[in-house]
C-alpha cells in the first residue's frame, strides 16, 4: 500500500464506484473522468484491510460515521496530469495567414 498523493494535489477518478459495494447509500459517488483536489489524506481499518482514504475540496459532508466524513479508496484515482497549452501554433497560423492576405 504506497499512496504518493499529497494535499493538494489534483487528481482524477479512474475506477468506477459500485453502488451495490457502497455501505453508506447516500454517500456521493465520483464518476470517471472526474478531477477532485484532495484536501485530507488518512489511514485506517476497514473490515480488518489498511486503507487509504482521501476526502476532497470538491466533496463535502457526502456521508460521516463514528470518525467523521469518509473518504474514498485512493486506488481509484490517479495524478492529474496538467499539459500547459502552448499557442505558438496558432499564433504562428495567424501570422501566416495575414502574410497571405497582405499578397491577395
């Protein structure tokens, strides 16, 4: 159980949630796709496993037991992987295209 996650970080839901599997009925069940930013992250025992749960800025008071808000299992989400868009491209396209209107 290695979870390299960290408070803050941005990251997305890989695995779907089965409802059948979910103890709490009510709880909010993050979809695939689905960006969250994790704002606690914490270990316990659940049904005699170690786990690792993750609570989210996005997700609040979806479902509370003795201990507070639960989380859900980390291994269902992945890092966020943020690409910086790069312009360049189209500004070089623009300036092509004006150098083409300029011939016309």
């Amino acid at each position: 159980m290695d979870c390299k996650f960290v408070v803050g970080q941005k990251v997305v839901c890989i695995r779907g949630f089965d409802p059948k599997l979910v103890v709490h009925k009510d709880a909010y069940l993050p979809k695939v796709g689905e960006v969250l930013t994790i704002i606690e992250i914490y270990k316990t025992i659940y049904q005699a496993t170690n786990y690792i749960g993750l609570l989210f800025d996005e997700i609040h008071g979806s479902i509370f037991d003795d201990r507070g808000e639960v989380g859900y299992e980390y291994s269902f989400f992945a890092p966020l992987i943020e690409r910086k868009t790069d312009i360049s491209v189209f500004q070089k396209i623009l300036i092509d295209a004006s150098k083409e209107l300029e011939n016309v």
